[in-house]
C-alpha cells in the first residue's frame, strides 16, 4: 500500500502539473486507479474528484476575463450544469464490463483531441477578435449538450472540445475563450463529483493521496508554466495516451 501511495502521489502531482501547464493530467491519475484494482466506474468516478482542483483554479484564476461575458451566456452555463449531471449520472448505471470495454476507445479518442490542441488554438487564434452574442442554433446547443455530457461521464479532452465549441458560438477571442471554458469545465466536472460523492462510487483513501498530489502540482505548475514549453508536456501526454491506448486494446480485444 505504501508504494501504490507513493506512485499515486506522484501521479497526481505530475497530473497538477500537466492540467496547470498543457492539460492532460487524466493521462497519469486514471491508470493508477485502474492499476489499483478499482472497479473501472469507481477508478474514473474517484479520478474525476483527483482532477478537480485543476479545473477549480483555472476558472479562479480567469476571473478578470470572465468579466467580459453577460447574462447571455447564462444558456451555456445551465447546458452545462444539466449535461454534466447527465454524463455522471449515464456513468453510474452502465455496468463496469462495458465501460471498461469503451476504455481504450475513450483515451484514444482523448489523444486524437490533445494531439490536435496546438492546430485549434492557431485556427482560433486567427479567425477573429472578440465576444459576439451568438444566436446559437439548435444544434449548437445540442453540441454543446453532449460536450458536458461526455465531460461528466470521463473528461479527458473535453477542454480542446469546450473551446470549438465556444468558438462556434462566436467567442473568438482566445483569452476569452479559454476562460469561459475553465468556467465550463469546472461547472461541468463539479456536478459530476457532486453526484459521484452521493452515489458512493468514490474510493476515498486513494482519492485523498492523488488529490493532495494534483494541489501540489497544481501549485507548482503555475510556476513551472513560466520556464517549461507547453509542447514539451504536451508531446509526453500525447505520447503517454497513444501508449495506453495501445496496452488497453490489446489487453481487451487481443488477448
């Protein structure tokens, strides 16, 4: 137990680092629950609350931008409270036979998402200034619906889908964009620890170890941030998923 405890720790510090500098930090912590022996529901429900600080202090720390926006996102945020609970909620009823067969699937699909970070933000970055109040059309809405959806229900990549989201709802400018997309993700992943902590999915002894790693971490990657390029920590998680994905697929459909 002390060595689980020692390398949860440390993932959770190097995930603090990650979600503070590229995003990411789902990368390190959910396998460690898994390797642990965790039921999978219960590995991605405790794994949600190891993560949460990061999306906490990312909205914090966006407070000034956020002030740009008005009550007419108050749309998108309520799409997010009700999606989020949702995805959390679609996490607690399925069985741990299927969601642990949908596993390799969701990291890859987290991974294609990292990887293309870098083209999205340059795409955002030059197709234009400024918050408009978009008139979003029903299926806008409905995209947005399912990004919170899959945010609740696993999460990882569900920033780079946040901000193309937002973008088609006319918040172009790429500050702005990220700081509604901490608001989003922190609204999102709150309801589903919510809901996680009352339905008893939480193994809270190991939860606790990679938490106080992920604060650490967290701390520590505001500074780091200013010396350490982002793509050096993005390249590792992209390289980091790819491998996992490899190792849950043939674990799952090859043997």
């Amino acid at each position: 137990m002390e060595t689980l405890s020692f390398v949860l720790f440390g993932a959770g510090i190097l995930a603090g680092i990650c979600n503070a500098v590229a995003g990411g930090g789902t990368f390190f912590t959910f396998p460690v629950f898994l390797a642990a022996g965790l039921p999978p529901v219960v590995a991605n429900a405790s794994n949600a609350v190891a993560v949460w600080p990061g999306h906490a202090f990312a909205a914090v720390g966006y407070r000034r931008e956020l002030r740009a926006f008005s009550g007419a996102i108050s749309l998108t945020l309520w799409i997010a409270l009700i999606g989020g609970s949702c995805g959390a909620a679609l996490l607690i009823f399925i069985p741990n036979t299927v969601f642990l067969k949908l596993v390799p699937f969701l990291i890859l699909f987290a991974t294609v998402l990292f990887a293309a970070g870098p083209w999205l933000s340059q795409a955002l970055s030059t197709a234009g200034r400024g918050y408009g109040d978009a008139h979003a059309s029903a299926g806008t809405r409905l995209a947005e619906f399912l990004i919170a959806v899959y945010g609740g229900f696993f999460g990882a990549g569900m920033g780079i889908m946040l901000m193309a989201g937002l973008h088609m709802l006319g918040v172009h400018d790429v500050q702005q964009n990220n700081a509604l997309k901490n608001l989003l993700g922190a609204i999102i992943t709150s309801m589903a620890v919510l809901i996680f902590a009352l339905s008893g999915l939480i193994d809270w002894h190991l939860t606790a170890i990679a938490f106080a790693g992920a604060v650490v971490g967290g701390l520590a990657g505001g500074r780091i941030a200013r010396w350490l390029p982002s793509s050096w920590l993005r390249g590792l998680v992209v390289a980091i998923g790819s491998l996992l994905s490899i190792y849950y697929f043939a674990t799952l459909y090859l043997e």
